[in-house]
C-alpha cells in the first residue's frame, strides 16, 4: 500500500527519490526539485511554487494540482504521467518526456513547452503560449485550444480533432499530420511539410499551405485565405467556399466554389501539372 504524505516542504528536494507514496493536500515552497527521481508515485491536490518539480519521474499520476509562476521547467526527463483537472501557470513545461496524457488541464504561460517529448495524449486542454509541442512525434488531441504561435514546429505524426487552433505559423517542418474537424486561424500554415491532411476543417489564412509536399483536404473551408498553395506538390484540395487567391501550385489537383484570382506563372511553374476546377454556385 502507498505511503500518504501530506505537508507544506521547503528546501530542495524536499521528497527526492520518493516512491510508492501518495502526496496529498501538499504545498511545495522554496526549494528546487522537490520529488526529482521520483517512482510510483500520486500527486493530488498540490501546489508547486518553485522551480523543478517532477525532474526524472517514472510513473506518476497528478490531480487536481496547480503549477504556480514560479513553478518553471517543471516537468523534464519524466516518463509515463498522467494529469488530470490541473492548472499550470508557468513556461517551459515538459522536455524530452514521454508517454503524456493530460485531461481538462490548462496552460496559462505555455511558451517552449512540450519540446522534443513523445507519445502525448490531450483531451479537453487549453493552452495560451508560442511554440507549443516543438519538436515532438506521437501526439493525439481531441478538443485542444491554442492561443499561440508557431505551433508544431518541427513535430510529427500528429491527429488533431474537433480542435480550435489561433496560430500563426503552425505546422510547419512537420510530417504526417492529420487535422479534422477544427478551426485554424493563422498566417502561413503548414509551409515546408510533408503529408498534411485537413478534413472538414475551416481555416483563415494569409499565404497559408505553401511548400507543402503531399497535401489533402476533404470538405474544407479557406475563408479570407490568400496566395494559397505556392510551391505546394502532389496537392488534393476539396474546398467549399470561395478562395481569395491560389499563386503558383506545383501539381495535383485544387477543387473550390470559386477562385478570385488565379496566378499560373510560367516562368516559376508549369501549369499543366495542377489541375483547376471551379465550381461556382
């Protein structure tokens, strides 16, 4: 049976090395890393007010626990955590960690956080900050809010659903994405990826889907969307509404209502190799 403890701790590592143990209505203060190196563990019902806390874990469930500003880099080097109903106030969380799966928690300042961690798993969570998930692979998100740019920068292997992303700049350098049933609002999405699926997706964008190498959409919407698809290969595009401009697409195929301008330079691109069809209603 799990050891309980519960207590305000001071001083660095406060509980380090701790396992088999339940820390329970506990309030972390000054101290770095209190439970670094950590195994088997409960958190439940916490405050963390200092740098460090869950440096090196192995097997941790944390509830209902709050992450205050001063809380910074607090999750590195940990491997299987599962986090539910929690509050996390400072940057930088989660780096080189694995097997993540976080439910209705929030990410208040979530600048450099979740970089070059793998096997992620979100469901209900919101995250306010740029450079969300850099570098990562293995993601799955349902219900994910982001206000922030440049998300996914450089990640992978990743399927997003029913989702709203406020992003300048997201997906780019990424391979194997797959984005359904979600709103995207954000200049120049996508550029220099590979494998990029949209489907039943609305997005708002300014020079958006460029430089993409392997790009589907199903019963999409580009709404106020200009110079779209520039340098864009192997395109398969089924567009809905109305676009604002498509500017030099390598090859494949775009299918949209209506095209206001259609920009086919010769001297950049052959246009033979994309086919255009509009369908005006």
């Amino acid at each position: 049976m799990k050891k309980v403890l519960t207590g305000i701790y001071e001083g660095e590592r406060a509980l380090f090395a701790s396992k088999d143990v339940i820390v329970n209505n506990s309030t972390f203060q000054n101290g770095e890393s209190p439970l670094k190196e950590s195994r088997d563990i409960e958190v439940h019902n916490c405050i963390f007010k200092w740098k460090y806390p869950l440096w090196y874990i192995h097997n941790v469930l944390v509830t209902n626990t709050t992450w205050e500003e001063t809380a910074r880099s607090g999750i590195w080097y940990t491997h299987n955590i599962n986090m539910i109903n929690c509050e996390i106030k400072a940057p930088k969380q989660f780096r080189r960690s694995s097997h993540i799966k976080l439910t209705n928690c929030n990410f208040y300042d979530a600048k450099e956080t979740m970089w070059t961690c793998e096997e992620i798993e979100m469901q209900k969570v919101y995250v306010k900050g740029d450079y969300f998930g850099m570098n990562s692979k293995s993601i799955k998100a349902n219900n994910l809010r982001i206000d922030g740019n440049y998300a996914f920068d450089g990640a992978s292997d990743i399927e997003i659903r029913d989702s709203v992303l406020n992003s300048k700049d997201a997906f780019w350098n990424c391979h194997n994405v797959t984005v359904c049933d979600s709103i995207i609002d954000g200049e120049y999405l996508g550029w220099n990826s590979t494998n990029l699926t949209f489907v039943n997706c609305t997005i708002y964008s300014h020079q958006g889907l460029c430089y993409i190498k392997g790009l589907k959409m199903i019963n999409c919407k580009l709404i106020n969307s200009d110079l779209t698809f520039e340098y864009c290969e192997d395109i398969d595009a089924e567009i809905t509404s109305s676009i604002k401009s498509v500017i030099n697409p390598i090859s494949g195929q775009i299918k949209a209502q209506k095209i206001e301008k259609l920009i086919l330079d010769k001297q950049y691109i052959n246009p033979s190799k994309t086919r255009i069809i509009v369908e005006e209603r």
